[in-house]
C-alpha cells in the first residue's frame, strides 16, 4: 500500500505515518534531528541551560550510529531539581511556535518565569531537516513576544526573520511575513503555517512533531495519556493496534492479545477502552482497565506515541519514562529508538527522564544530562562535560553516581 | 557567560578534580610510601614522644615533600657536601649505637634518610629483586616504601657514615 493512505506496514516494519489531528494534514516531515535546546529564565532555572544531543566524532559509532546527534536522552536528577522543568522547556518552545496560532487571541502566554522574574523567558532549539540546519530564537513574556527570530545553515548561517517590538523584519522572499498579522501571543511560524507560507512549513512540522507527556502550561495538550483516546485512535488504525499488542506479548506481561472495545457514553458519544486479553488454562480471559496492572496499562499508553514518532521521524518528550514499568522493560522500550538506521530511515528521538540508574549505562555518558539545584536554582550539564577520565566509555556509570561524585542525587 | 551559560553549572564542573590516577601523566606509582608498622624505640634514638611539636611537624612536612618522587629519586639527590637523601646501607651499620631490633625480616636493606644536618630517619627497604611479587598472604612485595624503625636526632644510627 502506498504511503498516502496514511498507515501500511512493509517489511514487518511499522510505517503509520500521522496519528492525531494534530499530525494528519499530510504534512510529512523530511529527515530531521533535534540538535539542542535551551532555556533561561524559566520555571526553576534563573540562568540558562542546554540540552545538547550533538555528537561529535570522539564518540563511538556504537553510540552515535553514525548520527550527528543522540537519539535518546536521558534526563536525571534529585527529586525536586527541575528534571520536568527541563523537559517542559521544550514542549512549551515547540507548543508555541507550532500553535499558538490557535490560541486564545486574549490569553497570556502559558510561560512561568524563574519565581515571577519581570524579564523575558528565553528559548532556543537549532535542528536540521534534510541538509538544512535550522535555529530558532523565542524571547517571551506572558504579556506578550518579546523577540522571535530564525536562523537557516545550509553553508553558512543566515538569518531568515526577526520579530521584535518594531516589527518583523524578514529576508527578500520571505517579505509576505513584514505585513503579515501576528498577535503579541502567537508564533510567527504559526501564524505563517496559518497564511500558507511553505517556506517555514519545515520549521512549523519539526515543532509540531514533538510529542509530550508533560503540560506546558495549557497551550498544547499531549492526547496520550488518556487511555480513552488511545484507545480510540488504535481502533483506527488496525496496524498500530498489532504493533502495541505484539509489545505487550514482548514484555512477558501475560497479554496474548489486546482488543478496543466501545460503549456509548451518557453523553452520546462513543468512549473507547482497551481490553486486554489473558490465557488462563488455554481459555482467554478479558481484563477490563480498572482491574488491569498500572504497567500494563502504562505500556499501553506509552506504545501509541512510540510507535508514531519511530514510525515517522519525530521527538518524543517522556517524563517518568519508568513510571510503573519493571527496569528491564527501560531497555526493550529504549531499543526502538537505538536501532541502526539505513539511508532514508526516519529518524526518532526520545528524551526522557528516569529515576532508574542502570539506564545510564545504556544510555552513556553523551547521551545523559543531570540536573542539579544549588540555592534553589537549577542547572544541567551532559556527562560527558564532566572533566579528566572520571567516566569513561568502557565504566559503568553507576558506580561513581552512587559514590555521589557527578551530582544528580539528592544531599540527605 | 553567554545567554544560555549558568555559574552554578559552571561551578559544579570547576569543581572536579584536575588529576587522575589513571592519566597517561599521572606519577602516583613513583611516589614513594612510608610504613611506621616495625617502629621501635631504642635507648640510642628517640620515641615519637620525645620530639616536640615543632620538630614532629617539621618531620611530617619533610614526609610530605619526600612523598612525591620514588626512592630512587631521593638516592639521587644530593644533600650536604657528599651525601644523599636517601642511603641504602644493606646490611645493619656495624659502627652503629643503635642494636639490630628481632621484628625486622633478615632479608631489610638498611638506610636512612637525612632529615637535617644531624637527624636521620632510619629504616628499611626490601630487596629489589622481592619488587613486584606475590606473597603467598596476599599482597606484593613493593621496593619503593621505607619502612621506619628508629628516630636518630644525632646521627647515631651509622657513626662515621654522613
């Protein structure tokens, strides 16, 4: 089946393109990675942080893949340091400038700077599609945009717009965007993909694409986590249903099949729900979701957005990626994302935080961002920033975490 | 710092320590080791207790300072008009006031390190070709620690030699 019909799978391999509203206006995304993102000013963070998922050539092929950047991250730290912070820096940066569009034209801008700060929140995210390296800039108060710029590589770095409050200034081709409306609380990418201007189509899909679990604080909620929906979409789309229930059958958790059901809700509208199908002494037996196990229940939620982001060359931002799950399940999960790709391949990426530690040494030490507090102020650093041969590729990372020398535990 | 740098993070990684056990540069096996266990008084030298302060600390500062080469390096070094640092006698002095203690193993290379112009720490070594071995207990054998056995405030310990 071609792929325009939306979901085929060839050669065993599941190719769903789009599984939300959110993702199926055929707006297939080009080969694209997430670079690096930072954030300042922003819930726990006074001062800047990076997450930076570039691999350089000291890393091994085994780890890179021979990828220019990680295709997992994973995010630890202390209780309390600003692990989800970190992550939702992100989500509200691809949130906003994908749809904040469609917003509220009156509502502030969903941004919680440090502790009320009256300056701006700053973000950043640089990220290629195709050959083309992109970086975008967003300065914001609630009130309002303070400054939003694009940046474009392909040979050298040139700057494709700039919004500030005179206005937007943009290069010669892209003069539409100088006279174009924006509100104070919306994207000029987004209001462009709304005015049809291709040319930041590419930047818009990119944001668009990242999946998240954690809120932005309301601009764009993820549908995920609501087993309902999930439960509604695999009713939809037969070939994704096969995918979750062939890894739940994987993760010896007694599932031999996995069927959706729906009844008519008091509203009269359809609700959809899962029905996880047992064998007991040969004889099927159905277990509803009230009575089913949280990690049952939680790998189900989980396998939606995995499977579309593997399926379609996305980013994925999972917080609590353990929540529920045995630990030897973390590498089954983390193993989509960690396949050798071929020319051509989507490329997924997954960031995610964990308090499970082993995951660091299949994680390693570039593809693993900590996250301290000091003085109530949160910063991160990837461990392989951390100097001298204290970690080392061919070391376990568990050891020296658990000597409390590289941080990201708590003081007690 | 730029916009996105942070001092904390900045702070924290400063913070890590600069050397390495394991760096290609590192000199920590040349360093030799200093081993107190066969100490003993005898009524030519002196008792830890004997020493004042000011003289015990001056003995841990040379300690200290004698710590970071080998011993073969403190061989080498001169001090005074014809003497070394380090002398490694072999045998027990013959001209010496002090009396061979019994809970030093037979196979001890004698020696001394000069402290000042009259003090000597003496000790032992354990015979070169022992570097390295296994004993049978546990453990290996190392030529580059010098065991302490005597205090010598006045150059007691080997009469005649500097």
């Amino acid at each position: 089946m071609p792929l325009d019909e939306g979901r085929v799978i060839t050669d065993g391999r599941l190719r769903m393109e789009y599984y939300t509203s959110a993702t199926s206006d055929g707006n297939r995304q080009q080969d694209s990675m997430l670079l690096e993102y930072g954030l300042r000013n922003f819930l726990s963070f006074k001062e800047g942080a990076t997450v930076n998922f570039r691999l350089d050539a000291n890393v091994p092929p085994r780890i890179s893949l021979d990828l220019p950047a990680a295709t997992v991250m994973c995010i630890k730290g202390a209780n309390g340091s600003g692990k989800t912070h970190l992550l939702k820096g992100l989500a509200f940066l691809a949130s906003f400038a994908s749809s904040s569009f469609s917003t509220d034209p009156d509502a502030d801008i969903p941004v919680a700077p440090f502790f009320s700060s009256p300056e701006a929140s700053a973000f950043f995210a640089e990220f290629q599609v195709a050959d083309t390296r992109y970086r975008y800039e967003l300065d914001v108060h609630a009130s309002g945009v303070a400054r939003e710029a694009l940046y474009k590589a392909s040979k050298r770095r040139t700057l494709v717009f700039e919004r500030t409050a005179d206005g937007v200034r943009a290069i010669a081709r892209l003069k539409a965007l100088e006279t174009m409306k924006v509100r104070r609380n919306a994207s000029v990418v987004s209001a462009a993909y709304h005015h049809q201007i291709d040319e930041l189509l590419p930047v818009h899909t990119f944001f668009k694409n990242i999946h998240f679990n954690v809120g932005s604080s309301g601009t764009r909620e993820s549908l995920f986590m609501d087993l309902h929906k999930v439960a509604q979409l695999l009713s939809e789309h037969d070939d994704v249903r096969g995918y979750v229930e062939q890894f739940l059958q994987d993760c010896d958790i007694g599932i031999t099949r996995l069927q959706i059901s729906s009844e008519e809700g008091s509203d009269g509208q359809r609700r959809f729900f899962p029905v996880f199908i047992h064998e007991v002494d040969g004889q099927p037996c159905a277990v509803m979701p009230a009575t089913e196990s949280a990690g049952t229940k939680q790998i189900f939620r989980l396998m939606l957005p995995i499977a579309a982001v593997v399926a379609s060359g996305s980013v994925l931002i999972l917080d609590e990626l353990d929540l529920y799950l045995h630990p030897h399940l973390l590498p089954r999960l983390l193993g989509l994302f960690l396949q050798t790709k071929a020319p051509g391949d989507p490329i997924a990426q997954l960031l995610f935080s964990t308090h499970h530690s082993e995951v660091m040494d299949l994680c390693g030490r570039y593809r693993t961002t900590f996250v301290n507090k000091d003085n109530n102020q949160s910063y991160a650093y990837r461990l392989d920033e951390i100097p001298g041969d204290l970690l080392r590729n061919d070391r376990s990372l568990v050891a020296p975490y658990n000597d409390r020398k590289i941080g990201g535990v708590p003081r007690l | 710092m730029s916009k996105f740098g942070n001092a904390g993070k900045d702070r924290f990684l400063a913070g890590f320590p600069a050397v390495s056990l394991e760096a290609a540069d590192s000199d920590h096996p040349a360093r030799c080791k200093f081993n107190f266990s066969y100490f003993t008084y005898d009524p030519a030298g002196q008792r830890f207790s004997d020493w004042p302060q000011d003289k015990l600390a001056g003995l841990f500062d040379k300690l200290a300072h004698y710590g970071k080469y080998s011993l073969d390096h403190w061989k080498q070094q001169p001090i005074g008009k014809t003497g070394r640092v380090l002398s490694i006698y072999g045998g027990f002095p013959v001209r010496s006031e002090f009396k061979p203690p019994k809970h030093v193993p037979h196979q001890a290379q004698w020696g001394r390190f000069r402290l000042d112009w009259a003090g000597r720490l003496c000790g032992f070594v354990v015979p070169r070709e022992l570097d390295g071995k296994p004993h049978p207990q546990g453990g290996r054998f190392c030529a580059n620690t010098f065991y302490v056995v005597f205090l010598d405030e006045h150059h007691r310990f080997h009469k005649g030699a500097l």
